[in-house]
C-alpha cells in the first residue's frame, strides 16, 4: 500500500476537543472547550424558528448570502470605522477556522514562513504545516505576555510570508496595546509581511483595555486580513458562521479557496443570525457586563482557593499555575483532574511551543451556578491530588 501524506505526521488530535470527551466520560464541569452553557439571544433563536419554514434550505451564494454579507458589513463598518463593501470585502465561512485557513492557504505558498506568536491556538500551527508554510514562534512573555522586539525583529528578518496575531489572545487573555500593534505593523511593512488576525473575542475586553482592529492601523489594509465569526459574540459556537474582512484583491482569492473547501456555510443558519447582527450598541455592552461579571466571580473563587492564575485582559479564559502538584505532563494532570476532582481543563503545553508543564487553561463561559459547582469541587483539589 501507498504511504499517507506526512503533511499530518506532526499532529494529534486536537487536546482542546479530546479533552470535552475525558470531561464527559467522567460527568466533569466542562471548563475546557471553550463554549457557553447558556441559550443565545432570544431574537435570533426566534428568527431560527421561523427560518425553518421558509425557503432557506438551499445554498446561499458560495462567499455568504447578500443580506448576510450586508448586514455583517453594516456592523463591522460601525465598530472599525471603515466603510466595508459586503460585495467585494466580505467573505462568509464555516467558523474563523475555515476563515483563517482560507486566509493561510490564500498568502502563502510552499516554503514560505509565517511568525506565530507562543502561546497560540492550537490550529494555527496546524494551519501553516499544512499550507506548506513554517511556522516561526516568538514567544510571549508572562505574566503580561508582551512581546521582545528584539526577538520579534529576529523572526521578521526571515522574511516571513505572514504573521499570525490573535487579539484579544486565546489562551492567556491578552489585549495587545495600540503601541503594540503599531510595532507590529511598522516591521509587517518594513519586511512585507502579511498580518492574518483572528479577533474572534473582540466584544469581549475587560476594562480599562481596548480592542484595535490591526487593519484600522495607518497603511495597514492593504495587508491585513481580518478573520471572526459570529460564535463567541452571540454564544453559537455550533453555527460555524465565520468570516474574512480584506481588500478586493484578497477577497477574489479567498473566494477561490473557500469555494473549494466548503463551498458555503448554512444559509438558514446565515439568515437568522441576521437578527444579531443588527443588534445596538447596547448588546455589546450588555456583553463586556457579564463576562465581567463572570470573570469577576470565577477569579475571586480561584483566590480563595488559593491557586495562582492569569488576570484576563480580554476573551474568557484563565491559565493556572498547578506547578505546586509537581506532576511532569500537564495532560496526565488535566485527565487525574477531570476523573478526580470533576472539573475538566486544557494542558497548556498544547499552547505553547516552548516546554511550558506547569499551566492549564480554564474557561468561565458559563451560567453562575456552573462556576460555582466548578469552584466547588476545585476547593478540595489539594485534598485530592496531592503532590509528587
């Protein structure tokens, strides 16, 4: 028989999805995969009702439905103060994972590079490896996870094909300063370098920090490539509505490549997310309220426990320190933890590219009485795994 491809031989499963499964299996609180326990907003879960029965069964226009695509544009032009055109600078995906593999596979070609910042989520690596594409990591630095500019300069002198930036950053919560973003962009037009930007948690920024849009930035549209979707801001997650924001230029190859991948995302699914799209301002604040509040609840719970953690910047998701149990695999930590204490997590080696063992990653998108079931259980977490 014929060898398989090795384009995958680097890979496992995904350890944010495997661990969902092991938090099953053992009836833990999930706070691993990071999706809500909560309904989305009640007007776009009563436009879905009466989708249903009417003519929305058929495939919508491969790069997203016109009034989608309008309606999307409306909303992004409001919060990046650029006139987005939904004919020409709008491509609809199934979920910011298809958009930003479209976006990798649509830049670069094989043997090009493309700078990942370490910690990342964990597609992205994948993402590159299979476009052809190396991956360069330069790592963010804790506990505010900024950035060396020196050693980002080092990876931008290898003349990367692109650059790969998460803002707000899944999985240490970071915001990225304007400051930041305007170092970033001098070197991306310095050496000529694409930015691809996964802002899927861009409602989600806690005070006093604010989100830019990288491709907002002075000179910075022309080689930005702007990708989301719709799930963290209206908790569907299991919609898959996801897309890229770019010039036309870009767009008409991102087409091509969306086309050929999945040829379009749910069009009764597109439609009734309409409904969100056109929400006021007053939703989004109502937004940034309550994961406030949630973050507010699920950190004081830690601090009473008495484990150490990251203070989230954005998104909604906290790293704790589990250097104290003395375990070698944070993944054999994350299992014991799911079976034995009941609370399920993600090991933090799968975000980092440097050995990082001693770090999980929690998430607080869920109702109160499911944090504090999950603070509960993690309260008897010295009693029950002790150290090694």
């Amino acid at each position: 028989m014929p060898e398989l491809s090795n384009r995958t031989s680097t890979f496992t499963d995904s350890v944010i999805r495997r661990m969902t499964r092991i938090s099953d299996e053992y009836n833990a609180v999930n706070l691993s995969q990071g999706f809500p326990d909560f309904f989305p907003p009640r007007e776009i879960l009563d436009r879905l009702c009466e989708v249903t029965n009417e003519d929305f069964h058929q495939y919508s226009i491969t790069w997203g439905a016109l009034n989608f695509r309008e309606a999307l544009a409306r909303k992004q032009s409001r919060f990046m103060g650029r006139d987005i055109n939904p004919n020409t600078e709008v491509v609809v995906t199934c979920g910011s994972t298809e958009a930003m593999m479209a976006a990798m596979m649509s830049v670069t070609n094989p043997g090009d590079k493309v700078i990942v910042f370490s910690p990342f989520y964990e597609n992205y690596g994948a993402d590159t490896i299979l476009s052809g594409a190396d991956p360069i990591y330069v790592p963010l630095h804790p506990p505010e996870f900024n950035f060396n500019v020196d050693e980002l300069e080092t990876a931008f002198k290898q003349k990367p094909k692109a650059l790969v930036l998460c803002n707000p950053s899944n999985p240490c919560g970071k915001v990225f300063t304007r400051e930041e973003l305007l170092i970033i962009a001098g070197m991306a037009e310095k050496y000529d370098t694409f930015v691809i930007t996964d802002e899927v948690y861009e409602h989600i920024i806690y005070e006093p920090y604010k989100h830019t849009y990288f491709a907002t930035l002075p000179g910075m549209w022309d080689r930005t490539i702007s990708c989301s979707s719709l799930s963290k801001t209206y908790s569907i997650t299991g919609w898959r509505l996801g897309y890229v924001i770019a010039p036309p230029h870009i767009i008409d190859v991102i087409r091509k490549v969306h086309d050929f991948l999945t040829v379009g995302a749910a069009a009764p699914l597109q439609e009734a997310a309409i409904k969100g799209l056109e929400f006021g301002d007053e939703y989004y604040k109502e937004l940034q309220m309550k994961y406030t509040q949630k973050r507010d609840l699920f950190i004081k719970g830690l601090d009473d426990i008495g484990l150490s953690h990251t203070n989230p910047q954005g998104a909604y998701y906290v790293m704790v320190d589990i250097s104290e149990f003395g375990f070698d695999s944070d993944l054999e930590f994350c299992e014991v933890m799911a079976r034995d204490v009941g609370v399920g997590a993600v090991p933090g080696s799968s975000f980092f590219r440097e050995p990082v063992n001693n770090l999980v990653r929690l998430h607080y998108a869920k109702v109160d009485d499911t944090l504090n079931e999950a603070l509960n259980r993690l309260s008897d977490i010295r009693k029950i795994i002790k150290p090694r």
